[in-house]
C-alpha cells in the first residue's frame, strides 16, 4: 500500500500530496538552487507526476534555465517543487515543505561539484534548538 505525504508552503495558501515511498532524495547543491532559495543547500525528493497532485492553490512559475520551471507560492516566496523537461514523468518536491520532513532523510548528494567547499553536512556539529544569534 502506498503512504499519502502532504505538504505546503508558510502560508498555507499552497498545499499538496503524493503516494509512494519516500525515497530518491537529494541534497541538491547547485548554484541556481542556492540563488532561488537563499538556503546553501536544497534537498529534494523525486516523485512520479503521477502520484502528486496540488490540493490547494496555484503555484507561480519561474523558468530557472532551459530546461526546468520552479514553482513557488506567490504569496510567501516557499520553494515547493520543480519540474525539468529531461525528466517530463517525474516532479522534485522540496523536503523542508513537507508536514514530516523528519520522515525523509536524505539519500545522496547532487551537483557535487557545486558544493560549497565549507559546508559539511555532519552530524557532529553543535546544534541549537532555535537561532541565538
């Protein structure tokens, strides 16, 4: 039996939903997902277009570069999913705007050679529960 996960964006005016397994997800580190996020890593899970649909609202869309359109909430600015002609059957789905993020762990990198060269994503670093500075 496939799970239902649903999502949305800040302000509740977006939301959506797919069935399947969470897997296939990435942590993008590509230089346009760094510019349309302002975040220095994006992860991302990749879904058939036929097991997702949008059940509230109209997403903008924003053309990144040739071959892939970036839908976003108009009225907050989240980053929800992207769409890239290579891969026409498929829909990437931003985690953070999942309801249960904790429930996808990502699986690999992308766009390695992007990477920031600081950034390490390990779990020994300090962690704060909210920012103090």
């Amino acid at each position: 039996m496939n799970k239902t996960h649903t999502g949305g964006c800040h302000c509740g005016q977006l939301r959506y939903q797919f069935s399947g397994p969470l897997h296939d997800i990435a942590h993008c580190h590509c230089s346009i997902c760094r510019r349309v996020s302002g975040g220095i890593v994006t992860t991302w899970i990749t879904v058939p277009t036929s097991a997702f649909q949008w059940l509230a609202g109209t997403p903008s869309r924003y053309d990144s570069s040739s071959t892939c359109a970036r839908y976003f909430c108009g009225h907050c600015g989240a980053q929800l999913a992207l769409v890239t002609h290579l891969s026409p059957e498929t829909i990437d789905l931003t985690i953070a705007t999942l309801d249960h993020p904790e429930q996808a762990p990502a699986e690999r990198h992308i766009w390695t050679d992007s990477r920031l060269p600081w950034l390490h994503l390990d779990e020994h670093l300090p962690g704060e529960a909210e920012e103090t500075l």
